[in-house]
C-alpha cells in the first residue's frame, strides 16, 4: 500500500484508492476499486456476502496489503513509521479487545500502539461516551456481547482519528448502542471522514453517498 503524494504541511484532508483490487491465493476478491471522500459526509459501503466489505476497510486501514493499486491519504503526514499509523481507526467485529486487560488497560494499550497517548479524564471520557465508565476496571473477557461492541467503540473514539473506519458498527447492540454509533458516526463526520460499510439499512440511512462492492466482483 502506498500513502502520500501530496507534501506535508496545509491542505484538505482527503482518502483516495485507486484501481483497488484483492486476491487470496486463486481467488479474486474484487478489482478495479475507487473512491474518493473528504470530510462533511459519510461513505457507505455495502454489498452480498463475500464481496469483500470488510476486506477494502482492512486495506484502507493499512491492516492488509492490496493485491493491485493504491491508497492515498493527503495531506501526508511525516515522522512516523507507517504512513496511516495514528491517522486511520478501524472497528470491527473480527477485531477484538484483550480479554484479560480491563476496559481502561485496553484503551491505554490501543493509544500506545497508535503511537499516541490520553490522560485518565480521555479514557474516562471516551468510557463514558459508550455507557461503560462504571466498568473501567472490569477485564474485558468478562463482558457481554453487546458491552464488547461498545469497546470497540470507545476505543476508536479515545483515539480521535483523521479517519474513522466502521464496519457493521451496531454490531449486537440494543437501541440505545444504535444511537450511540449514530452519535459517533455524526461527530466524526463533522471534523473527519468517516466510511461505514454495512448491510443494515438503518445504519445505511446515515450515509450520503454509497459504493457497492458488487459492482466490482471479479
């Protein structure tokens, strides 16, 4: 995955991939990929089963190389040792918290491995934000389905991304955790971008403009 193109310094935030594709050995994911967004607005990813949702957010993430093309993030940023590191967040299911850290050891752990920090009051904050600022202290292997999405939430949020990265973020959540990705989804779009893929048309409502997944099947 490449990342830059456009000097460091001023500039308007931008997520761009270009002729995006993806294989796993013989099989081809999907191929011929672009998107370009900014902030102001939310980018909905949707598609069948298997056509590779969660796989371009893992891409845009820099978690997983892509077979062909490229992703670009402007203005660049220097000084770090991977060119998204601290700039993208990615929630997801497949992603899960350390069971055996609390809730307050996780969202420590996550910022650092960011390459960032935050006081007690920003994970106090971020906690509280989810609802679970009365668990700080609580191993994580001890929560619910529902109250572990929420981790997952309070630690995209703790992080204050350039890009947020949300994949079926209602995930096992109550009306009151549809809400509150509502909440998040609405904030980050305001001063980031924020790119949600899902099959849920409740969370597709939050989108302004969609790409389809299956228009790019192999």
């Amino acid at each position: 995955m490449t990342d830059g193109g456009a000097a460091a310094g001023e500039g308007r935030l931008r997520l761009q991939a270009t002729d995006l594709g993806k294989r796993f050995g013989w099989r081809r994911v999907f191929r011929g990929l672009c998107l370009e967004t900014e902030p102001g607005g939310v980018l909905v990813v949707r598609g069948s089963n298997g056509s590779g949702k969660s796989t371009l957010l893992r891409i845009l993430a820099g978690l997983l190389r892509p077979t062909e093309g490229t992703v670009r993030l402007e203005p660049a940023r220097e000084g770090s040792g991977s060119l998204l590191r601290g700039r993208v967040a990615l929630a997801a299911p497949a992603i899960n918290p350390y069971a055996h850290l609390t809730l307050a050891e996780n969202i420590r752990f996550f910022l650092h491995a960011r390459g960032s920090s935050a006081g007690e009051s920003g994970i106090r904050s971020a906690a509280a934000l989810v609802g679970l600022d009365d668990r700080l202290d609580e191993p994580v292997g001890d929560f619910s389905s529902g109250m572990t999405q929420r981790v997952r939430l309070a630690l995209v949020v703790a992080a204050q991304p350039e890009v947020l990265l949300l994949d079926e973020p209602s995930h096992c959540l109550d009306e009151d955790g549809r809400r509150l990705v509502r909440e998040i989804v609405e904030t980050q779009a305001r001063r980031g971008i924020c790119i949600l893929a899902t099959n849920d048309a409740r969370e597709a409502e939050l989108g302004e403009r969609y790409v389809s997944m299956d228009d790019y099947r192999a």
